[in-house]
C-alpha cells in the first residue's frame, strides 16, 4: 500500500469486527463500504476527530462563560434574566441533551470535569472521539482483515468499548502466555495507537485524557496515554552534545557494503553497518557528474537503556520529541568532518536513524550550511516531525506490525493531512509515506532493517521503484566510504 501524507483512505468491504460500544452491541458494525469506493473511511474518521475537537473546544468556551465573574455579577444587575442564562449554560454543559457532562477549562472547569470522570460522565465530545476511534480501527481491518478478526485482538477491542479493564488485562495477558509478548504486540500496532486512546477515555484515569485527545486530533503527545504521565515529566537526562569521531577504513565492512545505490542496497548496507554506533557517510559521483553525499544512520540495539552512543533507549525517548538531541548532535559532527560547505546530502535512517534523519532536518545548522534533498526515515516514529527546508523530500516506510513508528503516538496510515494550520503544520512537504504488511506478525523481527528491505522487494516492490527514483542522483560511483563512531559526549 502506497499514499501519500493526506491519502490514507481506504475502499474495499469493511469486514465485521471492528469493536462496538459494549459486548452487547459488538457486532452492530458500521455500513461496509461500497466497492466503487465513494465513501472514504479516512475522510469520515478524520471528519469526526474534527468534529470532536471542535465539540470539546465549545465545552471550554461555555464554561469560560458561565463561570466569568462578570456573569455572576449580572445575575445581581438582573436576577430572572441573569438567572435564565446560568441555567441555559448549566443545561449546555451538563445535560444529555446539549454538550453531555462538557465542563473543561480553568481551575472551576477542570475541577469539575475530574469530579465528572471519577463520577463516570461522559461528554459529548467523547462520544464523538471514540466513534472517530473505532471508525479509524474500522480502516485498520480494511487493510488488514486479520487484526481485528475473530480472536484475542477482537475481545480485547469488546473489553476495551465495555469499560472493563480488568479484563482487557487479563485478555492481554493471557495473549501474552499464549502466543508471546512480541507475537501479541505485533497483531495489535496496526491499531495499537487507537486502542490506547479508546481506553483513556474510556477509563477512571483523568490524567491520561490529554494524551488521548492528542491521539483523536493528531497532534504531537504531551504525555502517555497509559498513566498520564506528561512528556515534561519525562526523565530527559543531561544535554549531551554528542560527538564524532572517523574510525580507521574497516576492510571487511567496505567490502560488504552494496553499491547498487538502491534503497535496498542501502538498508543492506544499514544491516552490515549494525547498531553499536556507527554512521556511514559516502562520497557519490552521480550520474550528472555532481559530487553528492549520502549518509546511513542505523537505529539503535535492543538491551541496556543506557549505551556509550547516543543511540540507546533514553536517546530515543528524547529524540522523538527533540531535534537537538545527542544523536542528530554527533551525527551534524559527523557531517561537518566529511561533508563540505554547500553540497547536496541525502540522509536514509532505520528506527532512531530515522528520528535523527528528521532532526537533522529540523536544524538550521544543518539547512544553512548544506543542500538537504532527501530524507528517508524506516520503522521510525517521524509522523510528526518536519523539514525546516520545503524543498527537502521526505520518505516514511512502515510495516504496518512494527509497533515501533506509533511510539509519538500516530497510527502506521496518517489521517491528517500536512497542510493544517489548526495544527500548527507547515505547508504539505510532499511526503511520502508507504505502509504495508509483514505476513509474519512477528516483532521485534519486523522492525529489523533487513526485514525492511526484503518488504519492499517482496510486498511493496512499486514503492521500492518509486523511492529508488528520489534516490537517482545518488545512484552513481562510489567515490569514498567513511565510517565516524558516534558518542553521548
């Protein structure tokens, strides 16, 4: 499956199973769509994600209303007029019939709205949210009929709409002692993200509500929506600037390298390149006769939290939601030991490659001093990030079970496009994004870079040849190979 940033709509018969508002009404599924694709399930989830912010946004602005002093002191000015408003306000906010229980906003509307979420109130607004959540897991069965089939993910979707957590637990755990925590966790991230914004809202947990809105609205997380936890609160560690330093020619990985100049032949390169630090910066001779530079960023190892490189579990954390971090830090050294002034540099990125590929075109450092046409981002949690310069093009590859790119909290299909100014998104960056789907469910394996490139040989071989045709000017002769180790500090 191939689209671009605001082309996530999907056609085809919508298959039973998509989750319902109690195990009572699982099965009352929505229409399926026609087969002549004139309805675009992304188009109606992305319409009710807008109506429910919008909705959520005159909850906040009747409460700002009805609790302004100046209203209060009009009721003193003209008791029955002064009171028939209040009442008016009172009833929009908390009745059935107008916003539900929708008070929000200021100490008065947020106390009120915890004492409603403990009282288990709902609002309109979260009705609308989680009807756009399951219309959004609705377009995951379209793709993947599979994840939301008859089985453990369908029940774990009907415990979640129940509001019984207790046994979407046990559900989960009994998945987990089943089938394996990796197995379990790779049939879920298609709608993983989804799944856990339906359960905030859903829950007793006022504190995690946030992150799911931003989940419904497709902005940027301001926390987990598991706990609450805000992404402030996050442990960000010391601001390292990281460093690069050019390792002696390694022979054995020189001749292992694969100079086809292909995206595949890179992320071959990547795998031969490992996790323990290193970045591969080539010095190309395109077929045009200009000197480009292409630069590999692998992604990071499985295992301690903490590792000499910049590339470990804590770098990642602070990578997604940070273009300064010591990872694209020590890998602008690496560009400024190899790379002259003024050239045209394309950077390829699996995982947290793919995190510092983006940041580094984030950085003015980087924009101001080189020629940036081409990122290319794999398995990496990017859906939010973008390029300081308009002309830089960029390219997300996803299998669709690799939980890894929802990490920023978006889904493996964007269904929002580039262009909102509601957002605060800059004009559209012509991504393009291809998702598709690894038949062996099976993760982490799935978000190996050399999974990766046998996905697009395999299951998505049209994208290949389109990323391939980004990747022309670069497919020329390989003048130099430098590796630079990168550190924290």
């Amino acid at each position: 499956m191939t689209h671009g940033n605001d082309s996530a709509d999907a056609s085809g018969p919508a298959p039973a199973g998509a989750g319902g508002s109690s195990p009572a009404d699982a099965d009352d599924s929505p229409p399926a769509v026609p087969p002549d694709g004139t309805v675009s399930l992304a188009a109606v989830a992305r319409t009710l994600s807008e109506a429910a912010r919008a909705i959520r946004e005159a909850g906040r602005v009747v409460t700002a209303v009805a609790t302004d002093p100046a209203l209060l002191a009009s009721v003193g000015r003209s008791p029955r007029r002064g009171t028939h408003a209040v009442h008016a306000l009172a009833r929009t906010l908390v009745d059935s019939s107008g916003l539900g229980y929708a008070p929000d906003g200021g100490r008065v509307g947020r106390a009120a709205r915890l004492g409603g979420v403990l009282a288990g109130r709902r609002s309109l607004a979260l009705d609308v949210a989680v009807a756009a959540l399951k219309l959004r897991i609705r377009l995951c069965a379209v793709r993947d009929p599979e994840s939301v089939d008859e089985g453990p993910v369908r029940r774990l979707l009907i415990a979640v709409a129940a509001d019984r957590q207790a046994l979407a637990l046990r559900i989960l755990r009994q998945n987990v002692r089943g089938q394996g925590t990796q197995r379990v966790l790779a049939a879920l991230a298609p709608a993983l993200v989804e799944v856990l914004a339906w359960n905030a809202l859903v829950d007793e947990n006022p504190f995690n509500d946030e992150a799911a809105w931003c989940i419904v609205t497709g902005t940027p997380l301001e926390g987990d929506p598991l706990l609450g936890i805000h992404a402030g609160a996050r442990p960000r560690g010391p601001r390292r600037a990281g460093r690069a330093v050019t390792e002696p020619p390694d022979a054995e990985l020189l001749a292992a390298l694969d100079h086809d100049g292909g995206i595949c032949g890179h992320l071959r390169n990547l795998a031969a390149l490992g996790t323990g630090g290193r970045v591969l910066v080539q010095r190309i001779a395109g077929p045009d006769g200009i000197t480009r530079y292409l630069v590999l960023l692998s992604g990071m190892p499985f295992g301690l939290p903490r590792h000499p490189a910049p590339q470990d579990l804590v770098g990642a954390v602070t990578s997604v939601g940070r273009a300064d971090a010591p990872y694209a830090r020590a890998a602008l050294q690496a560009l400024a030991l190899a790379v002259p002034d003024g050239a045209e540099v394309a950077l390829i990125g699996h995982s947290q490659g793919g995190v510092a590929a983006m940041s580094l075109a984030e950085l003015p450092e980087v924009t101001e001093r080189w020629r940036l046409t081409l990122v290319v981002a794999v398995g990496a949690p990017v859906g939010f990030k973008r390029p300081r310069d308009p002309r830089t093009r960029v390219v997300s590859l996803v299998n669709e079970h690799d939980a890894v790119p929802g990490l920023e909290g978006s889904g493996p299909v964007p269904l929002f496009p580039a262009a909102d100014p509601a957002r605060g998104r800059p004009p559209s960056d012509g991504r393009l994004e291809v998702v598709w789907t690894d038949p062996t469910y099976d993760f982490p394996q799935c978000h190996g870079v050399d999974v990766y490139a046998q996905g697009l040989d395999k299951a998505a071989p049209e994208a290949r040849d389109r990323v391939d045709e980004l990747l022309a000017p670069y497919r020329g002769r390989v003048e130099e190979s430098v590796v630079h180790r990168l550190h924290d500090r």
